[in-house]
C-alpha cells in the first residue's frame, strides 16, 4: 500500500489554512494541521475523519520559534520526510501611519508573517529535500507591491516574505522541491473582515474556491518554482502584479 503524502498547514484552524487542509485531505495526504487554537483544530479533525482522511493536530503559536525546531525533528522521527508546507499563518497587525507603530505590534507582525516561515524553512528543508517531490506554497498578498498608506507593516512583511520564498525556491531548484507563492486576493476571511468591516463578504470569492485551485501546486507532477499564482486572474507570474 502506498504511504499517503505528508502535508503540513499553518493557520489551518480557520479560513484559507483550514480549505486547504480539507482540500489535501480529500486528495489523500495526511494533514499535519497547525494553529494556535485547539479545539478549532479538534474540529478540522473531525471534518478531515468524515471524509476519511487523518490528521495530526499541532496546537501552537507560529510565533514559538523553539516549538516549530522541535516540529521539524518530531515529522522526522516519525515519518523522515515532508511532502507539501503550505506556509498559511499570517496576521494583518495594526493599520496605522508607520511612525504611530508600537514597536510591540510590528515585531508580531513580522515575527508571524516573515520570521516563522524562515524557522519553518529551517527545521522542514531536509524533510523536503528526502521527499523526492517536495512541494512549498506561501500564502501572500498583493498589498507586498502596492505600498499603500496604514498598511505598513503587513506589506513590509508580505514583501519580505516573496523574497524568502524566491530565494528558498532558487536555493533548492536542483533538489526534488519546488516552492510557489499564491495570493488569494480579496477573499471571505476574518482578516478581510477585520482590514474592510464595511466590505459586503458575500460579494467576495471563499476560501474554498481559493483552495482547490492551489492544490495542483502541491501535486508531484508540479513543476514550477519560483513563481506566483494569482487567484483574482488565475495564472502564473513571475512578479507580482497588483489587483
């Protein structure tokens, strides 16, 4: 019997981390589900055991740089390789003018959008390389290239994050790996809600949509790296462009 595929989600207790862990399920990985809330994670369980699929769950703030070392070394003894990380978790922060910041809510920031996927490189890149078929996507945003006004430390982080992942994806280009960037656009989420209370969410696509078309990314057959998919035009870029 051919062992499933290992699939690890961040942020996966809710919106766009929680589709794309169903949507793996349904495809026949094993989900490793990580989040800071329990019992949310209990309930992705459960949904992921009706459609007769399994999960481990990994309650933890992404931000728990020494917990995401001790990730890397527990996927290893128990499975010796990673075949998809789908860096997910994020948070939108403050929206203000830069200079009125507390320097408090733009280290979370970063510390979650950018520093936790870098950790997460660190302890998950020989797990990847021993997949033979590893495959990487972060979640971003369009706010990376806009440099609009209040949004600050969410872009600087958005833009650093796309930097991280093209130089992962240049690192290990001759390694069995690829890794993706994908932006969702403007989507039904909490943090859509939180940056536009006013915005109307049924007028906005869902996460579930955005997660079935992200998960050939995650295919062994995938082969392109480097690259970022943009849901609100459904193509491949290698830049960024604004929507």
């Amino acid at each position: 019997m051919t062992s499933p595929r290992i699939a690890l989600v961040t942020g996966a207790s809710r919106g766009i981390g929680r589709a794309i862990a169903l949507e793996l399920a349904r495809d026949g990985a094993h989900v490793v589900a990580l989040a800071r809330m329990q019992g949310a994670l209990e309930e992705l369980d459960d949904e992921i055991r009706a459609l007769g699929g399994e999960a481990t769950l990994v309650p933890c703030d992404i931000a728990d740089f020494d917990a995401l070392d001790r990730l890397g070394a527990a996927l290893f003894q128990r499975w010796g390789k990673l075949d998809v990380f789908v860096g997910n978790a994020g948070t939108l922060g403050v929206l203000s003018p830069l200079a009125h910041v507390d320097a408090k809510d733009w280290t979370r920031v970063l510390a979650v959008n950018v520093t936790a996927n870098w950790r997460l490189i660190r302890s998950l890149d020989p797990l990847l390389r021993a997949s033979g078929a590893g495959r990487v996507a972060f979640i971003t945003s369009s706010a990376a290239n806009k440099a609009q006004p209040y949004w600050g430390p969410y872009a600087v982080s958005k833009a650093a994050l796309e930097a991280l992942a093209r130089t992962y994806a240049a690192e290990v280009k001759n390694e069995g790996v690829t890794v993706m960037l994908a932006n969702p656009g403007r989507m039904r989420t909490r943090m859509r809600a939180q940056a536009m209370p006013g915005e109307d969410p049924t007028t906005l696509p869902t996460p579930e949509e955005f997660a079935k078309k992200c998960l050939p990314l995650f295919a062994p057959e995938w082969r392109e790296s480097g690259r970022l998919y943009d849901f609100p035009t459904d193509r491949l870029m290698d830049f960024h462009a604004p929507s």
